[in-house]
C-alpha cells in the first residue's frame, strides 16, 4: 500500500475547469493526455469511503476492489464518466498492476480463479470505455506468468499473517478472454533477458505495447525497437510535477529516450550525460521562464575573493588536484570569472569548507568575511564538490521534495542590514564533483548550475559549475557571504520505504570564484 500520494495537486484539489483547462492547453501544444484512472488495483481513491467494496474484507485501507461485486463498477464508472466529461480523452489507462491483496478470504470471490475474474473485470471496463468510443490502456504484468508467477502465491505479511497473492492470468486466458486493442504498457523490459521473451509473448498474444517507466540504458533496444508492435514509450515520475522535481530527476530519462524513440540513435552513459549537462541552460530557461540577470546584457563583473582562500592546490583526504587547473580569466557565454585572484599564491587556490558526514571531517566548518560590498542583481557562483554524493528522486521523499538530494553546505548572503539569505547547496541540483567529466554516469547531470571546463586536459578534466542566484532584495548592498558546512545530514533511503537513510559520507565544497551582475542603472 505505498500510492497514497499526498504531493499530488500540492496535496489540493483541482476543480473541473482548472483540468479541463489544462487538457486544453495540453492539445493546443500537440499533447494527447490520457487519464490514469486505476482500476482493480492501487483503488484507494475509490474505497477510502467505500470500505465494503474491498477484496479482502475488514481491511482499514482497501487498494483492491472486490471484482465479484457489481457496485464495484457503479463506483469506478460514475468516477470514469466524470474524467471523461471533463477530458473527453481518447483513451484511458486502467491501471491493472500490482494485485498484491489477500485473495479469496471474502466470501464474493471465494472458490473463483483468479485469472478469470481478472479477465472479466478487463472485459468489462473494456467494453464500457469502447461504448463511449475510448481505446483502454493496461499495465501488462498479470497478463504473463513470466512476471508474475503461475496460480495464488503464498505470502505472510509482516505480522506473520499467512495469505494469498493472485498470480498471472494463464496464456489460454489471455488469449481468450482479454481484448487485443488494448495497449499494454511494458515497465518488465529490463528484466536481463527475460524482458525480450516477454515483449516478445505480449506480440504474439497481439498486444501492441509501449515501454513504461522506461530508462535510456534498455537492453539491445536497436534489435529490441525494430518490433513493429512496440509503439513507443514514457519514463515515469511518481512525484508531484514540480519545476524541482522534474528538472532534478528526470531530464536525463527525458532526454535520452526521446533520442532513442525518435532517432534510434542509443547514446552511451558518459555521451547521454554529457549532453544532457550541455543543454542544461536551454532547458533551465524553457522550464522555468526564468532569464537570468547575465543572460540580459549587464555587466558581469568577476570579485576578487582570494584573501577568504584556503585550500591548497591538492587536498589528499578526498583526492582532489586543482594543479591543472586554468590560469587568468576564463568566459562561459555571458558569464565571466577570475580564477586568479589578486592576491592568489601557488599555496592556497580556493574556498573550501568541509562537509561533515559519518565521521569527524577535519577540514574547516565554515568560512566568513567573502567580502562583496556591491548592490548587485545576482551572484555567481564558481564551485564543486569533492566527490560524487547521492541525488535520489524525489518520491524517496515525499513529504519533503528538497531533502532527496544531497544536503552538502549553504551560502549565507548577508546584506547591508544585517539580514541573511540561505543558499542551500545540493547534490545534483546546483553542484557536481570537480572531477565530473571523468565520472559523469554517478553524476548524470546538474539542472541549476552549468558546466564550466577549467582544465585542458580531457583526460583528467577539472570541472567546475557555475550557479547564478538572483537577489530577492534589489536596491539593498550585500556585505558578505558566508559558506558553511552540513553535518550529519541524511537524505532518502535508495528503495520504496519512504524514509530518511544513512547520514551521508564526509565530502567538502569548493569556492572557486565568484562575480556579480552590476545593478542596472
């Protein structure tokens, strides 16, 4: 019972219009959207205040519908007609995965197999929605043993309670009884070479099926996409559809398997990720309508704030090596720094403060007095981390989007007044390692932040990535800033528990430079 996905809507509600609205907008731009209306499984909504429609009776949070019940279907087709009043879709995905319910404990679908009833339940959502001339869309896993096991599957819950589990529908059922127009959704493709059997089984039952939850890195999809029954496919997010979330999650999946669908070209990881970074400011500007101050013409002027360094061109506790780094000023597009300040010696070249993780780090906790003294419109800054850390997707954490990346450090931006503003730094979202280029598959890519080449060898390549952040107080003076460490922070956990994990390993961040866009006159 992990769907109750309480981020949906910004855990609102939309009113009809505002989704018909949307709809609207969607086909204005060429977009098809076809509603996910769950089905048999993942029910929740439905059985929230419908309790005794449940499969396995007396349960507190049914997700399973009894699909014996004929007010089963009263419910779930006065819910559909109202999506579709609203949508008027072409097609509609039922959902159908997971059937993990205790089966058979009811006396409604005592004694019954469970593949029929399953069957049954598709045929008659099937010819409601073909009424209405509405194609239907499946998740395909309970159409294949391969998957899901043959018969009931013996299961004991937690608390030693002993169950059955409904298996896959037999292949004689599936060719019976389940209609061949309906599109298979196929999130069972990456299982080694299994997957290639079963979208194989799928054709020959006459499903055509797209990849769902798709992933760039799908196994021999040059032969694999050459099965005229496969359609397409979808990456999948399982958060709310934020600017934050979508930008930090799924640009690389986006990106590599528009590519993949649409040029057939299969790029390998280090090309995928290299290009993803590289059309970062494009996307960033697309997705957040947001041009940054550099982007508009003002000066951008670099500060010179090598008196706060204090880092060695080598530090060996985390293996980084800035000796190759580049000398003197160095421009990307608009945006232009000072990698040599005025004051800089061979024996300190950069900020650096050190993040505290599972044990004591030795490196400094903080740094202050970075002198700015300007009213400036935005700062940029040049940094890295030490080594690669961990960015998870964001539904690790639903309650708490910002927290499944990294938490590394924080810029305090003090202002003429007194009054701080917190910069949080995180993995995968405004910063990578320095060695990125030389890591790229860990680090698939930065959103907010974009790739700046400080060394020449490609070899051994020293990245740094510059991070534009716009003043919310125009007109007030910023005096200083402040960089400090996070201690002891922990992210998500790497599975579906919805929980805080280990704290994180002991890393540090790198200042490298920084300059400001002059307040316009």
């Amino acid at each position: 019972m992990n769907s109750s996905h309480q981020d949906t809507c910004d855990g609102d509600f939309l009113e009809k219009d505002e989704v018909a609205d949307l709809v609207s907008w969607a086909r204005l731009h060429h977009i098809e959207v076809v509603p996910e209306i769950p089905s048999l499984t993942h029910a929740f909504y439905l059985l929230t205040r419908h309790k005794d429609l449940g499969q396995a009776p007396g349960e507190k949070w049914p997700g399973t519908y009894c699909a014996c019940d004929p007010r089963s279907y009263a419910l779930l087709f006065d819910v559909m007609d109202e999506y579709i009043e609203v949508m008027k879709p072409r097609m509609v995905h039922a959902g159908h995965d997971e059937w993990f319910a205790p089966y058979g404990l009811g006396e409604c679908c005592k004694g019954k197999d469970p593949g029929e009833v399953y069957g049954r339940d598709l045929a008659k959502i099937h010819d409601y929605l073909a009424g209405k001339g509405i194609k239907m869309a499946i998740w395909g896993d309970y159409l294949l043993e391969g998957v899901r096991g043959k018969g009931l599957q013996k299961r004991t819950a937690p608390d030693g309670f002993s169950y059955h589990a409904p298996g896959a529908m037999t292949p004689e059922q599936v060719s019976k009884s389940v209609p061949k127009d309906i599109l298979i959704f196929n999130w069972f493709w990456s299982e080694e070479e299994k997957g290639e059997v079963q979208e194989a089984q799928l054709d020959s039952f006459g499903f055509h099926q797209v990849y769902g939850n798709m992933e760039p890195d799908i196994r021999n999809y040059a032969e694999r996409g050459k099965r005229s029954t496969i359609i397409g496919g979808a990456p999948s997010s399982w958060a709310a559809t934020t600017e934050f979330n979508m930008s930090k999650d799924l640009l690389y999946s986006i990106l590599g398997c528009s590519n993949m669908l649409w040029s057939k070209q299969v790029l390998n990881p280090a090309e995928l990720s290299a290009l993803t970074q590289a059309l970062m400011p494009e996307i960033r500007q697309r997705l957040s309508g947001v041009t940054c101050p550099s982007e508009t013409g003002d000066a951008v002027v670099p500060l010179d704030i090598s008196a706060a360094f204090n880092m060695p061109q080598r530090e060996p506790r985390f293996e980084v090596d800035l000796s190759r780094i580049q000398k003197g000023r160095i421009s990307v597009g608009r945006r232009v720094f000072e990698l040599d300040g005025a004051d800089s010696s061979e024996r300190k070249t950069a900020a650096v403060v050190g993040t505290e993780g599972r044990e004591p780090n030795p490196l400094p906790r903080e740094l202050t007095g970075i002198k700015v003294g300007v009213d400036a419109t935005s700062l940029i800054f040049l940094h890295a981390c030490a080594k690669a850390a961990t960015n998870k997707e964001a539904y690790h954490l639903i309650w708490d989007f910002d927290d499944s990346a990294d938490l590394l450090g924080w810029y305090e931006v003090i202002y003429e007044d007194g009054l701080p503003e917190v910069i949080p730094i995180r993995y995968g979202v405004n910063i990578l390692e320095w060695n990125w280029g030389k890591q790229q598959p860990t680090a698939k890519y930065c959103y907010g932040a974009d790739l700046v080449a400080c060394g020449s060898d490609e070899q051994n390549p020293v990245t740094f990535f510059a991070f534009e952040w716009i003043s919310p107080r125009l007109g007030k003076a910023i005096n200083e800033i402040r960089l400090s460490r996070s201690k002891r922070f922990q992210g998500a956990v790497p599975g579906f528990e919805n929980s805080f994990g280990e704290v994180i390993p002991n890393n540090a961040v790198i200042l490298k430079a920084l300059s400001y866009v002059r307040r316009r006159s």
